[in-house]
C-alpha cells in the first residue's frame, strides 16, 4: 500500500507530467527558459512575451543562435516559425 502512495504522489509532479507530454503550463519567463534549455543544451539570451507563448533566444554550443516558441497553455516547446529582429 505505501508503494502505490509513494508512486500516485510521484505522478502528481510537474517532472514527471513532462515525460509523460502532459500539459504543464508556462507561467513566467524563468520557467520559459528552462522549458527551452531542457530541450536545447545552450545559453538563454533573451525571452519576450508573446500573445500565446514565449519566446525564447538561445546560444548553441557550436555558436549558432535559435529561437524557440514555448506555449503558454502547455509548455510545449517547438522551433519558431517567424524570424526575429536581430
């Protein structure tokens, strides 16, 4: 019985929501940019807020820049579409 609590607590976690592609939201720029870093290893340059997401500028380790949209509602993380002012 103490095993089964144990992993009904551990299924509650944002964590573990993340491996399982359950919705976790986004609520600031801070938890926008380590949505992003968990998906991109690199440095966070920027983060703007968007409409429905954030977007989120980062430095690669090879030196190329990417930006990456991270919805708000979900926490989804995907390539942006649109190409930013430099």
């Amino acid at each position: 019985m103490g095993a089964f609590l144990i992993l009904l607590a551990a299924g509650s976690s944002p964590a573990f929501a993340q491996q399982n592609n359950e919705k976790v939201p986004v609520n600031n720029s801070t938890q926008a940019a380590k949505q992003a870093k968990r998906h991109i290893e690199g440095r966070v340059l920027k983060v703007d807020k968007q409409k429905s997401s954030y977007r989120v500028k980062m430095l690669k380790k090879s030196g190329r820049v990417v930006t990456l949209d991270v919805d708000k509602r979900s926490g989804k993380v995907k390539p942006s579409k649109s190409k930013d002012d430099n």
